[in-house]
C-alpha cells in the first residue's frame, strides 16, 4: 500500500495511541516522517504496567502477526528497518514461542525487530523511560522539551506507539478495521479482555459482557492506578477512556481500602527520579498504612501532598 495511502486511511479510521494518551495516530506518523535524520526507529510499546490492564497481552497472544505486520507497515512508511519490541519480561518468556519465529522471518526480510525485555513497572511503560532503557540507562522519564520521540534512541527520531495501536494499523490496511478498541473488566463477575465500540458508555459495556453489578458500586475507569473514580450513575454517560481498563468496586469498600491499595501501588511504583513524587508518594502511604481501621481520612494532611505532586512532579505519571 502507498504511503499517502495508508496514512489517509488512517486518518479516515480515527486511529489513535491506545497507550492512554490517545494522540492521533496519523499528525504522530507525520511527525516523525517529516523529520530530516540519517536513521530512524520505530517502538511498540508492551510494557503494560498499570495494574487491571491486560489488553496489550490478549493481542500478543491472539493477534500476534497482525501486530507485527502493523510494526512492519510503520517501518515501510518511516523508511526504516529497525524497530524495537519493548515488552513485559514476564509476557515475553510466555509468549516467545509466538514472537520470535515471526520475528525471524521479518529479518530474513531485511526488518530488523529488536526484543527487549523490560522489567515489570510502571514508569516502564512511559515514552522517555522506554528510550532511556533500550540506551541502557536508567529507566526513568526525560524531559518533556524536546519531545523524548524527536530525539529518541540515541537521539534518532524515534516513533512509540501501543500495541493495540500497532494492531489496528494492521486491520485498517487489511481492510478490516471497525472503530472498537479493547476493554479489560476487572472486579466482576466474568473479567477479561473484551471488543467493545469505541463510543460505548461504560455501563454499557458492563451490561453488553454480562458484568453489571447487582450491588452498589463505584468504577474506576481508564487505568487501574491512574483512572478516573466515576460513579455507578456516572458510568452511564462515561466512555471508555486512557489505556482501557474498567475496575468494578462494591460501595462496601472503605475509603481506607481503597487509598491503600492507590497509594502502596504509587510508592512501590515511584522511580525515584523526581523529590514530590518519591517522598509524596512514600509520605501518602505512610500516613494510610498508620491508620486504625476505621479512622476518618485526613485529607488535611493527604491533599496538600497530591498539590505539592500535581504541580511539580517531573512527568505525567507522577502528576
């Protein structure tokens, strides 16, 4: 497929970074391409990080080729023939029975796809984090000017994008696409990776898998740390938003519950580059786990805290 082709179709699509940023796949493509640079590199992301977020791992897993073909159309339309597979350790040693055969039969056509085995976390799957780890340096994110991607590996225009983004890149130039993303339900009673339309209120989709509470609850939606807290009367107007994960929780939780199972994850999470979101995130735990079951929350002493990170934290992950 022609190139001009290929990016129109995208853009007709609607085909955005299904990361959870949701930047529009084609202004991203013609970014990078427009780039003057002896080398360039393209990244799939498949860190998967955040916990509730399982959707990068059905697709390695069910949709292995398409994938792939989505990151060799990416080289094709860059002009390049080195990528990267930055991906979960733990995916890759379930998964490299599937990966590495088609892996070898792209080199043999001269695409070079370079695995590398990322360690489980968070800040792992952000941009700046990513390039500094296949550099070899420590994993923690870069400055946000220049964009990381305009000087990315070793300071070569670098294009990251999901794998679920890869995919549907795949489906639009086969001609198959249709505007649906991928959805993980948690904290119901048939979890999983799900198919869902793009435009589909959240209740909607609790109901469409048979996933409706029949009790009180509260969602968390987009991402299972980083998600927006909706209500269950909320959830029928919301759609689906970030890296696509919907967390179900009963209203029986308590607040204290709830706050610790967010801040532990944040505080274990932290990469330690930036002082508000290491201390914060430590100080948010320790005010929580010193808690006696049921004491009020002091939010006297926890929002100045999330102020103090919202305002100075070096990267998007710890605002």
């Amino acid at each position: 497929m022609a190139e001009s082709d290929l990016l129109a179709k995208i853009e007709q699509a609607g085909l955005v970074g299904r990361g959870g940023a949701a930047f529009p796949v084609h202004l991203k493509w013609q970014r990078i391409k427009s780039l003057a640079a002896p080398k360039k590199y393209v990244v799939c992301n498949a860190s998967e990080g955040e916990p509730g977020v399982k959707k990068d791992f059905h697709i390695l897993q069910n949709f292995t080729a398409e994938m792939v073909k989505g990151i060799i159309l990416t080289m094709d339309f860059l002009e390049t023939k080195e990528a990267y597979l930055n991906i979960n350790k733990d995916y890759y040693q379930e998964l490299k029975g599937k990966i590495d055969p088609l892996l070898t039969v792209c080199q043999k056509k001269g695409y070079l796809i370079n695995i590398f085995e990322e360690e489980p976390s968070y800040i792992g799957g952000e941009t700046g984090a990513i390039l500094n780890a296949i550099e070899g340096k420590k994993t923690e994110p870069r400055p946000a000017s220049p964009s990381p991607s305009l000087k990315g590996i070793f300071g070569n225009p670098t294009l990251v994008q999901n794998v679920e983004t890869f995919y549907d890149v795949a489906r639009v130039a086969a001609g198959t696409f249709r505007p649906t993303r991928l959805a993980t339900l948690s904290g119901v009673k048939n979890p999983g990776v799900y198919e869902v339309a793009n435009t589909q209120k959240v209740a909607e989709i609790l109901r469409a898998t048979n996933n409706y509470p029949a009790f009180p609850f509260f969602v968390q939606v987009g991402g299972g740390a980083s998600g927006e807290v909706i209500t269950a009367e909320q959830a029928e107007e919301r759609e689906l938003i970030g890296c696509g994960a919907i967390e179900v929780f009963p209203l029986t939780i308590t607040p204290l519950a709830f706050l610790s199972k967010l801040f532990s994850f944040y505080a274990r999470e932290s990469c330690g580059k930036c002082t508000p979101c290491r201390d914060g995130s430590w100080q948010l735990q320790k005010i929580i786990t010193e808690l006696e079951p049921g004491s009020e929350i002091p939010w006297d002493k926890i929002t100045p805290i999330i102020q103090a990170m919202d305002k100075s934290s070096f990267c998007d992950l710890g605002r």
